[in-house]
C-alpha cells in the first residue's frame, strides 16, 4: 500500500504561477488542505511542528492568504490535492 500521504499530494515540477513556492511548502499546503492539522503535517512529512508552522507563515504572506479556507482554494486551484470523490 502507498504511503498515505501519495494519496494527497502531487510533487510535480511548479508550473510558472507557482515559481515563488518550494516544493516542502506545496507538500505542507497539500496535506493541510487536505485536512491535516499541523502535527500531523509535521510527522508525516518528518519535519518539526516549528518548521510546518513557518511553512504556512510563509505561504499565507507570499501569497496573500488570510486563513486556511484561503489556502485549501489556493492548494485546490494548483491541483495539489488528488480528486479521490
């Protein structure tokens, strides 16, 4: 069985709108759309809940978000999560 994190994200090359974020940042967006909270984030991902905390600071002011409804829009609008309905 795949990891369950394959099942949420897409770690493909960013496609131009997409240039101003890393690719651990698209992974933390991904699995936070997805419904992750941050510890979860953070053990998945094997970083620390300090660095997925950092991760969304630098989402939401990079990109203009306001809250994580903005974020899962924006996740969804890149095609970061996978359609499983």
């Amino acid at each position: 069985m795949k990891n369950p994190i394959e099942k949420f994200i897409r770690c493909l090359t960013a496609p131009a709108e997409q240039q101003h974020t890393t690719k651990r940042q698209r992974q933390v967006a991904a699995l936070i759309a997805a419904g992750f909270k941050n510890q979860e984030v953070a053990d998945n991902l094997a970083i620390s809940i300090k660095t997925v905390q950092k991760h969304r600071e630098q989402l939401h002011r990079r990109l203009g978000l306001r809250n994580t409804a903005d974020l899962t829009r924006w996740a969804l609008a890149r095609g970061l999560l996978k359609n499983e309905y």
